[in-house]
C-alpha cells in the first residue's frame, strides 16, 4: 500500500503546485460512464497520513467490464482493461467519513503494444476530473515506477474483493 | 447524518448481542448481484464515532438499475427499486483507511403496497451478507423508525453524487 501511496503523491503532488503547465503525454481521455463501472474497492486517506496534503480524500476504485474478470484472477488484464481512481473530498463528523465533491480523477489504461514501455498501461490524472486539466506528463516516472514492484499482479495494486 | 447512524445502530446493535434468534419479519433475500450494482457512496464509522462498537466500518452503498434514475432525482422510487449497505472492515495503516472482509449487509427494497407500513420499504439486515444469518424482526422499530425523518427523499437517506 505504501508504494501505491508514493505513487500517487508523485502524481497528486503535482495538484498541489497548480500552476503547472500540463502537457500530457498521450492522448487518453477522461472515460464516459465510469461512475457506472464496477466498484472494486475504497481508501481513505487521512489527516494522519504524511501523505494527505497530496493525497487525502476518498479514493473510489472502479474497474470497466473488459477488465473484472482478470481482476477476480489477479491479472494479466487483456487491452482496454480499464482502472480509474475517482477521488472525493469527504468530511468527518463524529467519526464518521462522509464522501464529498470529486477532487481528482486517475486512469490506468491498458494497450499493451501503445504503452509498452509502462508496463502495458497509459497514465493520466485531471484536476476535478476536468478533461482540461490533464496532470501527467511523464507516466513513467510519475505512475509507472511505483507500480513496477506489482508485476506479478500485472502492475495494479488494487484485488478483487467479493 | 446522525440519524441515519441511529436507524443502523438499532439494527446492526443486534450483531452484539450475538446468540439472538433470528424471525425476519417477512421474505426478503440477499440480492444476487448486487456488487454490480450503482456504487453510490461510502461512508466509514471510525472508532472516534460513539457508535464504533455496533457500527464500525466501511459502508458501501449500491443502488440496482430500477432505483438509480429516481436517487439522481432524490426520489420518489418505483416499486423494485433496492439499495444495499455492504458494510466491511477496515484497516488503518499510516493514516490510510483500506477495505476488509464482509461485516454485513443490509437492504432496503420497495414495494409500496407490500410495505405500506414502513414508507413503502422492506428492510433486512444479515450478518457477514449471510442468508442464513438475517437479524431484522422488526422493521417499523428497527428501521424505519430512523428513516422517517427522510419522507421528502422518499425515506433513503443517501443522495446523488456525481
């Protein structure tokens, strides 16, 4: 987890200078019908975490049709598998963690052959999930790195929960 | 909010008590398919929250296809229309909350006539998503109780979020 957590600082950190100029690596648009995809998992991350200033907020996980059943096996995961990474401000009431407005949007896009220096998957990250603000320039070294360590899961940190 | 955490807490208190006998109320079952479902929010009851004991954990709430149109309109909900709570554990590791086991599930299906006493709704509530295992005997105490404050929402208490 802490792996996948540094990677999406290295991402996410780029929120936190805002002016950066995007110039993003590849085409990949944000993907339509997403909030009806699959939901494979939530994460909070917290106020105690040394990584929320970057990361905090609600992390839903979902997955597209073409890639649920190479995640009920743990991978590999055929082309056009997709992950997104819907990320919500949420607030916290009596204990209680309530999701709110989107913060961000993540993809993990699989073509195997188009990204094949990245493992077989295309990065990007938009600000509020606006198609506008697109955050990634260098997938590799901004997403691909911290996900090197998950081969064995074809590079998604994320398991299938029943 | 609070009340909503009121209503569960009646019906998930029973958990505590562990060896209570069981006689649900009336038919209803587990829902077949329902992680497929609409993923329409996520709430985590900490240990901070006063309800922890009975309440804690993540809970995922889905919305089958009949019901989704109506939550995006805030109501009301055409006979059919079903939401699930698939409340699991959690973890917390360096301020990061992270998604465990099955706890529970609970429902809430419609059928104005058959439910005519509580709103319209059935609830049922089973122990780790257990057929065998349903903890509702009372529905208008357990339940409903909690959910009549909600009447202009059609007694649902989550909302639409995009």
């Amino acid at each position: 987890m802490s792996q996948r957590l540094r990677l999406l600082s290295a991402t996410l950190g780029l929120l936190a200078v805002g002016a950066f100029s995007a110039e993003p690596a590849d085409d990949i648009k944000p993907p339509s019908g997403y909030r009806q995809w699959f939901h494979v998992n939530t994460m909070i991350v917290d106020k105690g975490s040394p990584l929320f200033a970057e990361l905090g907020g609600m992390h839903n996980v979902y997955v597209n049709s073409t890639g649920l059943a190479a995640l009920k096996k743990g991978g590999p995961y055929p082309d056009k598998s997709t992950f997104v990474t819907d990320l919500h401000e949420f607030t916290v009431s009596d204990g209680s963690y309530v999701e709110g407005a989107r913060k961000a949007l993540a993809i993990m896009v699989k073509d195997a052959k188009k990204y094949a220096s990245t493992g077989g998957w295309g990065f990007q990250l938009w600000e509020g999930g606006d198609a506008n603000k697109p955050l990634v320039t260098d997938a590799a070294k901004q997403c691909f790195a911290c996900h090197q360590p998950k081969k064995d899961q074809d590079y998604v940190y994320s398991t299938y929960i029943p």
